[in-house]
C-alpha cells in the first residue's frame, strides 16, 4: 500500500480500488463502478496506475468488457492447492 500512497496519481480513488480488488481479487470496471461509486475514466485511471505499479494485471487481451485480478492476492489463496503431477 505504500507504493500507492506514494504515487502521483489520485491516491484516493486508487485507494478505494484498491481495498475493493482485496475482497474481489477478480473484477470487472463495471463492478468497481457499482462497488466504488466512481466514473468510468476514473476507474482506467487507476487500474492504469495499478496496472503500473504491479498491484493487478488485465487478462482478457481485450479492448472492451476488461477483468482486472489481483494476482498476487489470488497466488496467495492457491498455494498448496495444485494437484501433484502424476507419471
């Protein structure tokens, strides 16, 4: 959290982002806008600056209807959770 503390951008609104992704480590822009109450350009903002920063990573590839993961959260709850390999 320090790095965005830290950042140039509107510490607020990415902040606010932010603790939304840490209760839904999987997101779409159209449910941070209902869950956070912010615009649209607003919401790119800070998704790019957490993009940025590392924090998430877009995986859809597409330009539209984006899903945003806080990936590091996610790696968190899946360890020891893989199946081992068998031969």
């Amino acid at each position: 959290m320090c790095i965005i503390q830290n950042s140039d951008k509107s510490t607020a609104a990415i902040l606010n982002i932010y603790n939304y992704l840490q209760h839904h480590p999987i997101a779409t822009t159209t449910k941070i806008k209902q869950a956070c109450s912010l615009s649209l350009p607003t919401i790119m903002r800070s998704l790019t600056s957490l993009e940025k920063m590392g924090i998430i990573k877009e995986i859809t590839g597409k330009e539209r209807h984006k899903i945003f993961v806080y990936k590091e959260y996610l790696d968190i709850l899946n360890q020891g959770t893989s199946f081992p390999h068998s031969n």
